[in-house]
C-alpha cells in the first residue's frame, strides 16, 4: 500500500469525523438489538445432522465419471533451475493420463492478489506458475501426474527424474533483515507511528521494559487437505474446492485462464477447516491447467506434506516493545518495531504492528513493521493475523512491566484502558475491557489466589498469568444476498457465503427469521455456491456483519417491494418503507400493528408464487469513523515440570467484549477454538525452515504438533453481551479474538510458576529446564 | 474374498496398494470416512474392523478382506433415526467444521468398548484395578489419537460422557 | 508405492514357505511399512501378511511370558499379566501412538519400526545414510531434535522410535527368529546394531528372517516399574526422552536395578552403566543423579538436541526416586 493510499484514508476519516453518525450505517443501532427473538438463543447447528453423518460432501468426495487424479513432484531447491527433466519413466508408467510440466503447461496468467481493492481476486502466492524452468521457492510444483488412480499418480510422480542447477538463496530470517523494506502503510493504516516523544519517554521513565519476542511460522493444519474436483464443460470451468473466498477464486480463475467472470463457476458449501489458509493456492490453478490439457475432469487432494509446501503459514516475527510507565503505572510511551517475513510475491502484512494502537492510552507511540523478503512460499493469513502475535510480545511485556512495578497485571491493565482511540482520538462505537476483566478475573478466581508465593504439588510448579486478547471490527462492502418470500410464508436467503465451521447459515438464519418477523423454522439458508450472490471473503472475522449488512439492505427492498406489490388492497395501503417493521410473517405499520398483511396473502394477491429481491452491504464507513475492536481478558493456570519442563495447562478462562452474541452455542465454539489455537501457537507449534536449503522439515501432523485432547483442559468462556450500536445485530466478529492473548497468558503463567521469561514461542520444554 | 462395509459386501479392490479408505472414498461412495493426513497422524480416517478402532489410512484394502468394516455411514440407525452418540455431539457442538467429526466418532464407539472390556490407558493408575474410572482425563487421553484443528475438544468429551452416563444408566 | 503382490499367511511355515527374495517384506499391522512405501521410504515386490498368524500370550517354564509376533499392542498392554508383572511394558506401550495404531501395530512389527528422522522420511529433498548407504546426512547440521545423544555416529544420528523396545530392552527380552531352515534366539540387546558406517542395517534380523516372537523373562524387580515418556505434547507424539525402569530394594540397598532409555539413541539404550552404579547401593536422589552421570558421560549433542542430556539426567532421577518411594 502507498502513501497515496494513506492520504485517501486519512482524508476520509478527517471528513467523517465531522460528520454525524447518523448518517452512516449504523449510524442509527439495529433495532434488532432490542427486539432479538431467535438471536441470542442457542441454535443447533443446521448442518449438524449431515456432518455427523458424514453426509456433508467435501470438495475431494464430489463423485465424477472419468475422473482423474493428481500427483504433485515438488521442487528440493530453494533458487535456480531446472537443469534437466525427465518425465520419460512417469509418462510409461502404468495408468498415466498426462505428466505437466513447464514445457506443456498451458499459458497461465499470474493469479490477482487478494486485496483491499477487488473482492473478485483470491492469490496468495502472486508467481508464475509453471510457466518456466525458474525454481522460486523449495516446494514449488515442477511436474504434475494425472493417472486413473491416485496409486497409479503416487507411483509415477516417483518416476520424474529432476537435475537443478542452484542459486544461491535467500533462506536466513537474520540475513534478511539488511535489505529490509520498510512499507508506508500496513493494512490500511500507515506503518510508522510516531506520536509524541517515546524515546525520551522510555529514558526518563521510572519504569520500563526492553526486550524482543519471537513467534515462528505456523501453519494452519486444517483437518481437511486442500482438495479441488474440476472439470471443464463448454468451455466453462467447474470447480468444487474448498475455500473461504468463493468468488475470489473464481473471479481468479477468470484471470489465469482468461475466461469471462461467468465462465467460472466455484462450489464449496463445506470448508474442513481454513483459518485463513484456504483460498487461492496453485493448486487450483495447476489442477485445472492439467485437466483442460487431458480433457477429464481431475480430483486434487494436496498430501500433508505438500500442504506445507504450497500452502503459506503466519510469517516469522520478531518484534521489540520497550513500554515506559509512571511510578504509578501510567504508561508514557509504547515502542514497537519488528521484523517478519513477507516476501515481494506475497499479499498478508502480519500486522502485528496495529496491535499496540488500540489497546492502551499512552503518551507516545513508536510503531513500525519491517518486511523481509525471503525464497519461500508466500506467507498469508492465519487466525488473528497481526493480533495473535502482536499479543504475544505487547501482553508479555505489559506482564513484565508489572512485575517491575510489583503491580499487579490485571490493576496495570485497568490503569491505561483508553477512552477513545489512543491514536486517532476517534470515539470507541462499544467499549468495556474492564467488564471483560471482572467476568474473566471473578469467574478465574484471580483475586483469591496469592500469587508472588510459590505454589507447588510433587515436582510440579503451578503459576497463572493473564493477557489481553483484540482483534478489529471489518465489515466488508459488497457483500450481497437474495431474499426470497414464498406464498406459503417461507424466506429463503441466499449468498456464495462460507460455511468452515463458524455457523454461518445457522446464525444467519436466525438472523433473517428475527429480520423478517419469521419462525426459525420458516427461513431457509443456501450458502457456498458462486450461482448465488456474490459473496466476500470469510476472513478478517467479517463474514457474519457483512452478511448481516447484506441482509438488512435485502430487507429493506424486501418491505419497499411487498407494499408495492400489495397495493391499495391491504391494510398496508398509503404505508412507505419507512413506516413498515417485519412481523408475524408479514409486514405491519410501525406504532399499529392493526394494519397488517402477511407475506403468503400479499403474494396471494398478487398472483404471485414468490418474491426475490438482493440486497448488498453497503460501505463500511463505521470503520472509519468509531474505533471498533473487540477486546478479551484470557486467564490461565498451569503446572510445569520440575524434573522435564513439560507444561500442563489446567485451566483457561476467556472473557470476550465483541457486542452482542447471536448464538451462544456456535460463540462458545468459535472461542474455545481460537484459544485451543493460541495454546498450540504457545507450547507446541512451530514449522521448521531448515535454512541450508529452505525446505520446510516439519512436514507432518507427526513432526507438527496440534495440540491433542490431553493437551486442553475445560475452557470456560464468558461474554460481556454489550450490543455495539454501530455494528449490525450489534455484533462484532469472534471467529479471530479467541487466539488472541492465548500465548502471553501462557508465557506470563509460566513465568509466574518458574520465573523464566520465554520470549520466544513455542514455549516447548527445552526453554524450562 | 470381499470386504463387508455396514453390512453390504464389496470387492476387494485388483490393486492391492488401494488402502481401506481409498477404497471407501474413492470406490465405494462411502465418503464419510475422512483423509486428513494419510499417514496415521490425525485420525479422521478412522473406522471400526470387526469392533476394534483402526486407522482405515494405513490398512491395505486388502488386509480388510473378509472382515466387517463399519463407517460412519453405518452409526446411524438403518431407517435414519442418529445414533445417540451423534445426537450428543450435536447437542454438545463436539464439531465446527466437520471434517474430523466421522472419524471421532467411530474412534469413540471404539474406546467405549474397549473401556468396557477394561483396557487401561496411559492415564490409568492402576493397571491390575480392572476397569479404569470413567474421567475427562481418561476420555481425554483414548481420543488424543483423533485431532481437531476447530477446537471442539470440549464438545467432543462433553458429547462422549453424555452418551457413555445414558448407557450407564440403562 | 510401487506396484506389489500380497499374499496372507495364516502359520509361520506358510509365511516362510516362498523363498523370499531382498524385496518380500512380512507385513505386520502396517502403521509403519504402509507409511513408508507410500512415502517411498522404502520399496517392495511383494508382502507376506504375518498379521493373522497365531497371536497367543503364554507362561513360560521360567516364570516369564512368551508373547507371538502378531499380538496387538493393544492386546498385549491389557494382559493382566503384563499390568501385574512388567508394568513399565504396560505403560511402555500406552504411551505410544494413539490407540487406533495401537489395535492395529503388532508386537513383531513393533520391534522393527524405523526411525521418524524428518530427513529419512523427505526421499526427494534431503539425503540419508540410512536410505541410500554412502549419500550423506542432512540431519546433521540441520534439525536435530529428535536426534541421538547416545550410540549416534558420523553417519547417523536418527533414534529409535518405539516406546514398546525400551521396555523390553530393560526386561532382557530375548527375539526368536526363524527364516524356515534355522530357528534361533537372539537378545534384544544383541538384535540392534548401532550405526557405525552403516546405518542402513539396523538390525541382525537376515534376509527373509521372520521374527515370531518374543520372550520375556521373569523379573520380581519389574513388579516394582514404570515407564515415564516425555514428548512435545500430552499424548501421541514420539519421545524426546523416555525412561523404563525397574527397582528392587532389599535391606535398604538397590538388590536389582533396570533401567533403560528412549528418544536419546538409534536403539533402545540399555543403561547399563548407570544400572551398575546404583547395584548394591542405598536409593537416593544424589546416588540416582550420580548414576544417570554416569551413563552420560558418553553423551555427545548435535546442537539441537543439547537439552535432551539434562532432560534425561533429571528424568532418569525423577524415575528412580518414585519407584524408590520411601526408600529414597
């Protein structure tokens, strides 16, 4: 992003802080908030008799006659060339279709990168594919084998025979850092943040920290390997894939193969999980290359190893934050500068660097993000991008700092809450850390538990800590949906919205009914298809308030058409749109609810069987002008081992300020499953770069370790339920908080119980003997 | 030979190399069985031969013939009705995604029934004590061999003790 | 996985009775060969399915346990016996992988697991002694975790995986093999070899030699005995170290001592220096620490895998002090 780009968002929102709230969406609160009937009650989650079924259909189990499937030989050296190829074996081997390889790839346009700019563009890894002999990273597809099963296509890829001619790459995270390129904005906000004087803060402090955090490449592992099912007909492409961003990838695709936007048409009505990581790769794109050439529809499913050769993971950090305070506490100044790997070929930021602008008042900041460029696969988005490691060193050092204070954590929190932006001064839209603090803090025990003495059982030491989690409010603009009322009083909505677990049709579905006056049981949800609506992206935790947005504006049009279409037959006569409210399955005049029609007998009518009417959200001009950031207050306690290092997480306590949960079922899980994130991302998770070669050699769920049932103690999560006025339904996003705060809360517990400052992550038990 | 999958009969695959799982996603319509990680690292593969809990990833096809596979398609009742145990585990949210959710399932069923026949765990104290105590922590060890990138961990246990004190009961 | 054929062999005479070739391999309950082929670790023309031989648990005229090749791990940590007698083989086999591979894995099969090296498994990227004899080691200098501390040499440093093996090794399990024409006996402490300059031979097992069981001796120490598995996670993970031991106090002196180690050495590693510093002596936690010095000594890191010597000292302590109890 330029300085151009900082000058249009920072004139926007000097313009719009002179403007009135209520003329911005939201600038009116929902009045849903006040009037929720299926929200806020615990649903079910609508697709949960097929997936425990195993009915629910993943895009590798779309069945297919003639179906081919795909091998992928990757790339052993980090930069160079291939120097010779030999596919010859490969190709006389029994069962195989097609060997691609650069030589007899189609031409293939370089996928558009996901930005702020198109919601039609879905790359991550913005490199030609296999369009030259060049090798740009160690993993990279060299030779793809299509065969009449996937034994057959396994054996084969055995058979290619690659000789490399090598360069010297660029693999040393430290090495990088001389050639560091130092962006002007991250995100959309401009990187160096200098506002009053930190340097001369921290010198004259009476108390201060120094120190630097590290946090190493994660991957997201989710269950299900990235899988595509394509196939070609007419000239149109069909792509049943898992990804987060539907249209993305087809519009992507449309790029690459240079079709026309509707000659691509993209299925996933079921994610197994993304967390950032499923969107466009080359897997797709060679997957389709490869059966355009064979003239078969071809099945993909990546090996796990492959996953972490063509899939990116969270970018490396390292970041410095020295934090100055008073004698009582008071912070005069927050410095953070770091460094993490985003190569030239990769669009995610890490934007660790926003972290420190929000959570606390301070005097003066110092904030700035440095980028490496290294041969790897592109980095991405991974749960809480920027947040989940930005915590990790802020929250660590503010846990420092109190210990130098001798004050304690939670009170150092509370003393430096902000009452606006600490940085812009715009007003928070819904702001209550200090709730979140008690209900964590009461439902954790903090404040029975002594906790300076040393507290031990056997050859375990117990230690507890806490931390702050926060994540950013996004509403997406664009994002659109189709409301369809039938004659027998049934909605229908429709979006190419994703479903990888966070509820998405079942909350939306609640959502509609309390939208549209309706009973759960009359409102029907499609999602996961690029036929239906356009959709953005499931990521930046916006999906369920764009969506919502969508939703609302649908409504609107919904009213204006049915009174329309009523006439002056109906009680509804001489009514505008303005005037009307959803109810009791129809529509009724606001402050009279003696006038009245229902959906089925307006359509009746009319003669009508159904109405559709779309709706789109509009722009998220809220973002701009409040402060929006759900914040969270993670406790923990655990033991550590004496004798082994090993730690034990026996308790977790999250307590989340996100506005108004709609379902508390789905909520719960959505928390619980972040913070389970954060204690992988703690004590256990790490990918490994071998640096000699740039290899990944964590390249398993053997080598990479997930945490396990053992490893997760019962995770009790608590909510402030404050609606956010500004927010559609009230609510803000809550699939990325979770992860937030988690490893700090770790690392502060651990040294609570050894004393030890872990300050690079994982925390494995090496750190603590 | 044939394989017997939910009790119907399928040919046992000419390429021996086709595992179990392969043979079920890819040749017998029965994707409810999961590939995760291939390897036996994730257990979402997992299915029950002749009643034990095994990875289906890491069984050959072949090895499986003349035995009783069952899936997760075969849990559920026949005329539809769920399976307590799947009932629990929507009723505990044991699952967001999915993915992993057949294979937890099966992997349950299977460390149900070797609880009750009194295998221990490596968490069990006592090894000679005969049937272990029935605990989080016990559930929590069987089924660390079946990972969930969702984090529905508490669901799941939650969903298993559900089941495991109604049958108690009966 | 390169094409093969598959035959099952329901007696030990029919699993032996075509002449194996290099490349017949007996194939057990998979959790490991399957793997490897797939990976193409390893390559064969044709398996022998030994998982459905005879699988039987029995007494010995010794007052040990001869236990068939094809027993289940599962089965074999749920004996009574076992839970009784050698509870540290219990716990031993508990702790590894995940209950699915466990019903799966067989005792023989178990024996013969090859190393989780990160680099023997990556057969395109990294080069490995162990796989192609002569082709160099990337792990060394590379990520070394995992690696041996104990027994490595200039050419491998890649440790033995198996839980199951460190128990049997501390119990002095005895190997029966038979390739059809020779039956024979081997210890397990003599059935693996160290790596020296071939670490492509692992084991003294010959060409077409099909293990069919194991006995165990009788132990009254192991009535007294644990095992104690420490790994980057709670459950199903490999070791970073583990300890099997065994403890007999008699009038206040160590009266028998075994004590055995995993996740430090290409195989399962028989402390048998520390065992002869603690024989005779009264248990305490200075004498146990001495005693792990002792079979320490030796221990050479490769960078990465520096902690596992303090991590083991303390852990053999930790081990040692709870079978003490009181004692100590």
């Amino acid at each position: 992003m330029s300085k151009l780009q900082n000058a249009i968002v920072g004139g926007v929102r000097r313009v719009l802080g002179q403007v009135p709230a209520g003329w911005l969406p939201g600038g009116t609160p929902d009045p849903l908030i006040q009037r929720r009937v299926s929200l806020g009650t615990q649903q079910p989650r609508i697709d949960g008799p097929d997936k425990v079924r195993g009915g629910a259909r993943f895009a590798a189990e779309v069945p297919m006659d003639g179906l081919l499937y795909t091998a992928l030989v990757h790339a052993t050296i980090a930069r160079g060339r291939i120097a010779e190829l030999d596919t010859g074996a490969a190709e006389a081997a029994p069962g195989v279709a097609l060997v691609m390889t650069h030589r007899n790839a189609p031409k293939l346009a370089v996928p558009p990168p996901i930005g702020m700019t198109s919601m039609k563009a879905a790359g991550n890894n913005i490199l030609p594919i296999m369009q030259d002999p060049e090798i740009r990273w160690n993993g990279q597809t060299v030779a793809l084998i299509l065969a009449e099963s996937q034994e057959e296509a396994d054996h084969a890829a055995t058979l290619v025979q690659v000789r490399y001619e090598t360069e010297r790459a660029r693999t040393r995270f430290e090495e990088a850092k001389a050639d560091a390129r130092t962006p002007d904005s991250i995100l959309i906000e401009k990187n160096r943040l200098l506002k009053g004087n930190a340097e001369a803060a921290l010198t004259a402090a009476a108390h201060r920290t120094d120190a630097v955090y590290r946090t190493p490449w994660y991957n997201h592992n989710p269950i299900e390997p990235h899988a595509a099912t394509v196939l070609w007909k007419d000239g149109r492409l069909i792509v049943h894939d898992a990804t987060q961003m539907l249209n993305g990838t087809a519009g992507s695709l449309a790029k690459v193969f240079g079709l026309k936007d509707d000659q691509v048409h993209v299925s996933s009505p079921f994610v197994g999980g993304g967390f950032g990581g499923k969107a466009l790769w080359d897997h797709q794109i060679l997957a389709a290359a490869a059966a355009k050439l064979a003239k078969r529809p071809v099945r993909i499913v990546l090996r796990r190893s492959s996953m972490y050769r063509l899939i990116g993971g969270r970018a490396e950090t390292e970041q410095r934050v020295a934090l100055a305070a008073d004698a009582r506490g008071k912070l005069t100044a927050l410095l953070h500068h770091g460094y993490s790997v985003k190569p030239l070929h990769s669009v995610c930021d890490e934007q660790y660097g926003l972290t420190g602008r929000s959570l606390y008042a301070c005097e003066s900041f110092d904030i700035v993000q440095h980028h490496l460029d290294l041969d790897v696969v592109a980095n991405t988005f991974m749960r809480g991008p920027g947040e989940a490691v930005g915590t990790f060193a802020i929250e660590s050092a503010i846990d420092e700092l109190a210990h130098d204070i001798g004050m304690d954590p939670v009170a150092l929190r509370l003393r430096n809450l902000p009452d606006r932006d600490p940085v812009s001064g715009a007003p928070h839209s819904q702001s209550d850390p200090a709730k979140a603090w008690q209900m964590g803090a009461d439902q954790f025990g903090w404040n029975r538990w002594e906790r300076r003495s040393t507290r031990r059982e056997g050859e375990w030491r117990l230690g507890l800590g806490c931390a702050t989690g926060t994540f950013p409010y996004a509403r997406m603009p664009g994002m659109s949906v189709r409301i369809t009322v039938d004659d027998e009083g049934r909605a229908t909505v429709a979006s190419a919205a994703h479903e990888m677990g966070m509820g998405t049709a079942t909350v939306q579905r609640q959502h509609a009914a309390d939208r549209l006056g309706l009973p759960l049981e009359r409102v029907d949800v499609r999602i996961g298809d690029t036929s239906l609506p356009f959709a953005t992206m499931a990521g930046g935790s916006s999906q369920t308030a764009s969506l919502g947005a969508a939703i609302t504006a649908a409504s609107s049009k919904l009213a204006g058409e049915l009174v329309r279409l009523a006439g002056n037959d109906t009680p509804l006569a001489g009514l505008r749109a303005n005037d009307l409210e959803f109810a009791e399955g129809g529509l009724r005049c606001v402050g009279d609810p003696s006038r009245q029609e229902s959906f089925a007998s307006i359509l009746r009518r009319a003669g009508r069987r159904q109405i559709s009417v779309e709706g789109e959200s509009s722009a998220p001009l809220e973002m701009l002008k409040f402060a929006m950031h759900s914040t969270s207050a993670i406790f923990c306690e655990l033991r550590v081992s004496e004798a082994t290092g090993e730690v034990r997480v026996t308790r977790l306590v999250g307590a989340f300020d996100c506005g108004r949960i709609l379902n508390p079922k789905t909520a719960a899980s959505q928390f619980r499953g972040g913070m389970i994130m954060g204690l992988g991302m703690a004590l256990t998770e790490e990918t490994l770069l071998d640096p000699r070669n740039g290899r990944i050699m964590s390249a398993s769920l053997t080598d990479y370790h997930v945490p396990v049932h053992l490893d997760l103690p019962e995770i009790d999560v608590l909510w402030t339920d404050i609606p956010d006025p500004r927010a559609p339904m009230g609510a803000r996003g809550i699939g990325e908080i979770g992860i937030t705060g988690v490893a700090a809360a770790v690392a502060n517990a651990v040294f609570n119980a050894t004393g030890k400052r872990v300050r690079d992550l994982p925390i494995t038990l090496d750190k603590l003997l | 030979m044939r394989i017997t999958v939910n009790g119907t009969d399928y040919p046992v695959p000419d390429d021996v190399r086709v595992s179990l799982l392969d043979m079920l996603r890819e040749r017998s319509g029965l994707t409810g069985s999961k590939l995760g990680c291939n390897q036996g690292a994730c257990g979402a593969c997992t299915v029950l031969l002749d009643g034990e809990r095994v990875l289906s990833c890491l069984t050959l096809a072949v090895q499986a013939a003349g035995r009783e596979v069952r899936t997760i398609e075969g849990v559920a009742a026949a005329e539809g009705e769920l399976h307590p145990l799947q009932q629990a585990f929507i009723d505990h949210d044991g699952f967001q995604c999915g993915y992993c959710t057949p294979g937890q399932i099966c992997s349950a069923l299977g460390m149900l029934e070797e609880f009750r026949r009194g295998d221990p765990s490596h968490v069990t104290a006592d090894l000679a004590g005969g049937q272990a105590r029935f605990s989080h922590e016990e559930i929590r060890e069987r089924m660390s061999g079946n990972l969930c990138r969702c984090g529905a961990h508490n669901g799941i246990v939650a969903a298993i003790l559900q089941f495991a004190d109604a049958g108690a009961g009966e | 996985m390169t094409p093969f054929s598959y035959r099952v062999a329901t007696s030990t005479t029919e699993a032996l009775a075509a002449a194996p070739d290099s490349s017949e391999r007996f194939l057990g309950g998979g959790t490991n060969l399957v793997d490897l082929l797939r990976q193409n670790v390893e390559q064969a023309d044709a398996l022998v399915d030994v998982s459905r031989l005879p699988a039987s648990i029995d007494e010995t005229e010794d007052g040990g346990l001869w236990v068939g090749a094809a027993v289940r791990n599962t089965a074999l940590a749920a004996d009574p016996r076992i839970g009784a007698r050698y509870p540290m083989l219990s716990r031993a086999l508990l702790s590894g992988a995940s209950a699915q591979i466990r019903n799966m894995a067989t005792v023989g099969g178990n024996l013969l697991q090859r190393t989780r090296c990160a680099y023997f498994y990556d057969v395109p990227g990294a080069r490995c002694n162990k796989r192609v004899s002569g082709a160099g080691c990337d792990a060394i200098g590379g990520f070394t975790r995992y690696h041996a501390i104990l027994g490595a040499s200039e050419q491998c440093a890649a440790t033995h995986p198996s839980d199951m093996c460190v128990a049997l090794m501390a119990l002095d399990t005895v190997v029966h093999l038979d390739d059809g024409n020779e039956k024979r006996r081997l210890p397990l402490s003599e059935f693996y070899r160290l790596p020296g300059n071939t670490p492509h031979f692992e084991t003294e097992l010959r060409t077409g030699e099909l293990v069919t069981g194991i006995q165990i001796p009788s132990c009254r120490a192991a009535v007294n005995s644990t095992y104690r598995k420490v790994r980057d996670r709670s459950s199903y993970a490999f070791a970073l170290v583990s300890v099997a031991a065994a403890m007999r106090v008699e009038n206040g002196v160590i009266a028998d001592i075994r004590l055995a180690l995993g996740g430090v050495a290409p195989r399962p590693w028989r402390a048998a220096k520390a065992e002869a510093a603690l024989a005779g002596r009264a248990p305490s936690q200075e004498a146990f620490r001495n005693a792990a010095d002792a079979e320490l000594a030796d221990a050479r890191a490769l960078g990465g895998n520096a902690f596992k010597i303090p991590l083991a000292r303390s852990t053999i302590a930790a081990v040692l002090g709870e079978l003490a109890g009181d004692a100590a």
